[in-house]
C-alpha cells in the first residue's frame, strides 16, 4: 500500500495515510497526485492519486467482475461483513473523525457524530438486508401464478460530496453491499482521506477484491462520462449539487440508467403564531449550524410569524454569537470554516447583495485575518424575497428572516422554490401545524425539531432536490430490481 506521512502535532490521523486508488482489493501506486487542504488552515496536509479516465475504467472493470460472486454470496454472509464494518468504524472512530476534520472543517464532536451517523448506515443495512421479500400469488384470471422476486440492480457508480465525507458513502455503499451489488466510489476531490480510510475497514472487515472499489480525482467528469456511458452499469447514485445532477441525469438518460439523485435544498424553517419560542430558537442554531451551514437540510429561509419575529431575530442573533469560530480541532469550537475560498467568495457576495437590496445585517462574529476560510455567521432581517440569499442554497451560516401575517401566505413562500428536500415547522396548535408539514412540497419536514436525518427514515427530496430515497427500507429497494416470474401450472 502506498502511505504518506505529514508530520504535524495531531495525534497519528495523518500517518499511514492510504493515498492510492483502491481497486480489486488492491492500493494502487501513483505518480499523479492532488492535494488536499485543511481549510481551516489552507495548508496542504497530504496528496492523493489522482485519476483518469483509464484509472477509473480500471474500477468499472473491477466491480464488474466481481457483481457476479458478490449477488451471489448469502445475505447472512454480506449483512456480516457489513457488522465487522460497522464495529471497526467504531473502533476507529477517533481517527476518522480527525481526517473528517482535518480535510472538511467540521468541528470534531460533529465529526465524531458523523462517524456515529455513518456508521449506522452499515448495521441498519446488515439488518434490513436479510429481510428477503418477494410475493407468489394465483393470477385474478386463470391458473397462472405470479412470483415476484428482487435481484440486485448490479454494478453501481456512487459519486459522494465533501459536507459528509463518510455517511453519504456509507448511505449508499451499505444498501448496495446488502443487495448484491458491486460499487465503485468516487468521492468529492476535497475529501478523498476519510473515503479512503473507509475502504481500509471494509478491506479489514474481510470485503471480497473488486465489491467495492474507490478512485480519487480532481477531473470529476474526465473519469465519471465513460464509467455512466458504460453499458455494464446498471445503477448511478448520486448525493450534490442540482447543476452537476441534472447533467449527470442527462448523461444517464442517454443509456436509461437508474438512477438516485440527492441533490440541494433551500429548506424554509417556518416558525408559525402557536410556536414555543425557546423551541424555536433552539431548532433554529441546531437546523442552520450544523456543518457551518453546509449541509443540504441546513435552514435556509426563515419563515417567522409578524408577532414573534424581532424576538426570534434577537434571540438567534444572541445564540449565534455565543458559538465560537475557529479551527475544527480546538475542542472549544462550535463553528468551523467553509470547505473553501471560493465558498467564503460566494457566501459574502450573497449578504452583499441582500444588503444592497435592503437587509439589515446582525454579525454574530469577529472574524481575524488569519488563514483558513472563515466567514462569520449572521442573522438577516428586512431580506428581499428576489434576495439571492433567499432564492439560493446558501451553504454557510447566514440566517435570513422574513416575516408573514397569515399561514397561508407563509406556505405560498415556503414552497415557492424549486428546491423541495425538507422544511421545519414549529407550532403548538397541532391541527394547523400538521396541516402546514402536510402542504409543504419537501420529501422531508422536522415538525418541533430542527434535527431529521435518522438512518431509519427515508431521506430525500421532491421538485429539483432529487429522485429516490435513501436510509430506511426504501434505502435498499433503491438498489433491487424487481422481476415478475409468470408461472402456468
Ligand atoms: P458538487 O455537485 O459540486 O459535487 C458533488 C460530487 O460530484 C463531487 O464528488 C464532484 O467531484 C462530483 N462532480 C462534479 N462535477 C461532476 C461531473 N461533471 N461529472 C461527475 N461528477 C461530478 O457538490 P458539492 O459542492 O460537493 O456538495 C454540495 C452539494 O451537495 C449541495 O448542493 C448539497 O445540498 C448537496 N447535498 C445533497 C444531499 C442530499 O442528500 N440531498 C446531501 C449532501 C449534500
């Protein structure tokens, strides 16, 4: 195996470093190298090969090889493998945590939470993989019997983002592995580390050569176009920005491949007149901090009725300034940096323009001129609704408030965009509350919580946010194909 060694006080996260592509159960040795960056830092902490096209065909080949054996091999004996993995996250969970850190930014108690999230993927898997399913039934007009059973879909390409470097590999590797299929990864250039460590404990965990393969690269469409243009994929799985799915949907439609597609959001938090503020404000920190605001269910658009909105606004304000900024690593640390410049460039043109076209903004931070990618959280108020801000995934941690009268105005506003993964309602009239979760056009709502991804529920969204679910047992379906066997007696 090719490691590399970046001496640096941290503890041994950076030693013995897996920096090749893994392919057929092996660690490949590579003359190309990209770099990877700590952004809170910006300092390079390691290298890691490089793919091209070749490289990635290489993978393909891998995984097709071994799809027959694998589909193949007892449920019993896949949702095993899948436990020694989930038991060996957890051991390492220490480590990987740091790397999630140390090349995304997340501060380490949510790293470690990650690790827990991701890990979960593996047992809930394990466990729904054994659950079998299928049908036999007498045809309503004569004799002929339906069987329908559910094979597995075959080789799947899995291309991950960097905000969740472990759990959206492990969200679509886990139901994969459970169904029979073979995997090649692609994960995100900015977080090949913690990928590549997971394929270390699934080698560890006794993972056959070829079932799932791992290539790192900084040309994403040079290597992924011949991979999905390939006529022995049969599935491609997908988790990040709208613009690259839809191109990526082009591509497959090219083929009628199967797809998933787990694209942005631009979630409404909606806080109506019956609302408990202090649950409220609470969800609030929790659904627009997690990840420094970058995660797709990250509150974008807050919503707050006219009678409660200076005292939320104030409220949030005061919370966000208790939340110290800095590096990942410092074990004060509740806000971290974005992933990088280009991201601190996009999130400060976006309060800029809200200002220019009203907004007044509350800085809950001072933020140093030192390195690393910072950007200081705030809270928007008097925000524009044609507000880039408001009509765009943020993907930082920017607070914008509007305030409505009526509820039904306030759901026009919350489902008027073509994002639809999730929305959050506070209110503590039940009817009227379960009424508005009911009529947002999301495939997810937090109702009193700010909190909803859940390895058991299925995730995912509806208008532009995607196609397909994942977690829960419609997590596995996404990766079965179901045949119909006609049988005359
Ligand atoms: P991104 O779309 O830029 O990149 C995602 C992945 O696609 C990366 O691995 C990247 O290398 C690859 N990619 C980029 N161009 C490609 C191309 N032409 N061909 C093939 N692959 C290509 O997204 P990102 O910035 O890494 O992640 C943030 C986005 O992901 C946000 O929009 C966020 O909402 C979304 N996201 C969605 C979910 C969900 O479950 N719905 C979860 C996490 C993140």
């Amino acid at each position: 195996m090719t490691t590399a060694t970046v001496p640096r006080g941290i503890g041994d996260a950076l030693t013995d470093l897996p920096v090749g592509h893994f392919i057929g159960g092996h660690w490949t040795d590579d003359p190309t190298l990209q770099p990877v960056e700590n952004p809170a830092t910006g300092e390079m902490i390691a290298a890691v090969a490089d793919a091209d096209a070749g490289t990635g065909m290489a993978a393909l080949n891998a995984a097709v090889a071994a799809q027959e054996s694998w589909a193949a091999t007892h449920p019993r004996a896949r949702a095993d493998l899948l436990m020694r993995a989930f038991d060996l996250l957890h051991e390492r969970a220490d480590r990987i945590a740091t790397l999630i850190t140390l090349e995304m930014g997340k501060p380490y108690a949510e790293a470690r939470g990650e690790v827990a999230y991701g890990a979960e993927f593996l047992r809930w898997f394990a466990e729904e993989g054994v659950r079998g399913g299928g049908d036999y039934f007498r045809a309503p007009a004569g004799d002929q019997r339906i069987v329908v059973t559910r094979q597995p879909v075959g080789p799947v390409y899995a291309i991950t983002p960097w905000n969740f470097p472990l759990a959206m590999a492990t969200r679509k590797i886990a139901p994969a592995l459970a169904a029979g299929c073979t995997v090649v990864l692609k994960p995100a250039p900015q977080t090949p580390l913690t990928a590549l460590e997971f394929m270390r404990v699934l080698a560890d965990a006794g993972l056959p050569a070829g079932v799932v393969n791992c290539v790192t690269t900084s040309n994403a469409a040079e290597v992924s176009t011949p991979i999905i243009t390939d006529p022995r994929l049969r599935k491609l799985t997908f988790t990040g920005s709208t613009v690259v799915g839809r191109l990526l949907l082009a591509q497959a439609s090219r083929r009628v491949l199967r797809t998933s597609m787990e694209l942005g959001g631009n979630a409404p938090f909606v806080v109506l007149e019956s609302a408990d503020l202090d649950k409220a404000v609470a969800g609030a920190v929790l659904a627009k901090m997690r990840n420094t605001g970058q995660a797709c269910v990250s509150a974008n658009r807050f919503l707050v009725h006219e009678s409660l909105a200076a005292d939320f606004g104030d409220r949030l304000a005061a919370e966000l300034s208790r939340l110290p900024v800095g590096d990942g690593l410092a074990p004060s640390t509740r806000v971290g940096p974005l992933i990088d410049s280009a991201a601190v460039d996009r999130v400060e043109g976006l309060v800029r323009d809200a200002a220019e076209r009203g907004a007044q903004v509350r800085t809950c931070a001072e933020i140093g001129s030192g390195p690393g990618y910072f950007v200081a959280p705030a809270v928007l108020t008097g925000v524009d609704p044609e507000s880039r801000v408001w009509r765009e995934e943020i993907f930082g941690p920017i607070a914008p408030i509007r305030t409505f009268a009526d509820t039904e105005q306030a759901l026009a506003a919350a489902n008027d965009s073509e994002a639809g993964l999730v929305g959050y309602v506070y209110g503590e009239n039940l009817g009227e509350t379960m009424r508005f979760a009911e009529g947002l056009q999301t495939g997810m709502c937090g109702v009193n919580t700010g909190i909803i991804s859940e390895v058991a529920a299925p995730f995912g969204g509806v208008k532009a946010s995607g196609l397909g679910r994942e977690g829960g047992s419609a997590g596995l379906d996404e990766y079965l194909e179901v045949k119909y066997i006609g049988v005359a007696l």
